[in-house]
C-alpha cells in the first residue's frame, strides 16, 4: 500500500555538501526543507541552507544562505518509497571576501534550481532521504559600481 498521500507534512534538517562547478570548490551547509503534500502526486516545498564556510584554502565568499519554495512531483508507487523531481526559483545572501574588506555589503542573488530524490518513509515520523540538486546563479557585486545594498 502506498505510503504518500494528500496531507501528508515532511521536514529534513542534514549537513549538505555543495559543489561549485566554476572553480571546483567544496562548500557546506546547514539545510533544511518542509514540504506539504497537496496532492498524491504533488507537494509544495521550501529549503534553506544556512553556509558554514568552504572546505578549500580559497575562500571567494564569507556569506553565501539561501532559501527556495517550489514545487515536487512525486512517481506513485504501491509502497512506502517515494521518488520524485522538483522545480524552485530563490534567492541567495552573499558577500564576497573583497566585498568584507570594504564594506559590509551584502548582495541578493536571484536563483535557480532544479533536482530530484527519493523519500523512505520507515514510520509516521521518520523517513530517510537522497536528493541531488542543480542550484545556478551569480554573486551580483562588483564594488563600487553598483549593487543590492542590504
């Protein structure tokens, strides 16, 4: 019998690793996500990534958090396994190392994201997870000329 239905509440909290493609640095942060099952087949979510720092010597951002809201499909299963695709567009807080030097200037970044995942649910209260994600966008400060001052 199927697991996932209309009402169904779902939180994560994890340590989440990133990539940045352009440059091949390592990043980590603090995610969460709560996501409402409107729908058998369909789910509204948000997820917030709080940045703890990079794991490389070259550090380009001393603050990078985002958060996204978007939707989930979900593939119905006749069990209590729970894939699916999501869409998000959000926003990111960044300063960059240049920009802490000069002044506390903090940008807002639109972003962009796509990904997929799969959900066990082994209880009521308690599911396991895997997602990738493909977060784009572009840190908007180029000090002095011109940029979000937040």
């Amino acid at each position: 019998e199927r697991y996932v239905h209309r009402g169904l509440w779902r939180a994560e909290a994890t340590f989440t690793p990133g990539i940045f493609f352009k440059g091949g640095l390592t990043a980590t942060y603090l995610s969460g996500a709560l996501e409402y099952y409107f729908h058998e087949n369909a789910s509204v979510r948000g997820d917030g990534y709080y940045f703890l720092g990079f794991l490389d010597d070259e550090k380009p951002l001393v603050i990078n958090h985002s958060v996204f809201a978007g939707v989930s499909m979900h593939i119905p299963t006749k069990n209590h396994l729970d894939p699916y695709v999501f869409f998000q567009p959000g926003i990111a807080l960044s300063q960059s190392n240049e920009d802490s030097l000069l002044l506390s200037v903090v940008s807002a970044n639109p972003l962009i994201s796509v990904g997929t995942g799969v959900n066990f649910y082994l209880q009521t209260a308690f599911h396991i997870f895997a997602e990738v994600r493909f977060s784009h966008g572009n840190h908007q400060s180029d000090f002095p000329q011109g940029r979000y001052l937040i």
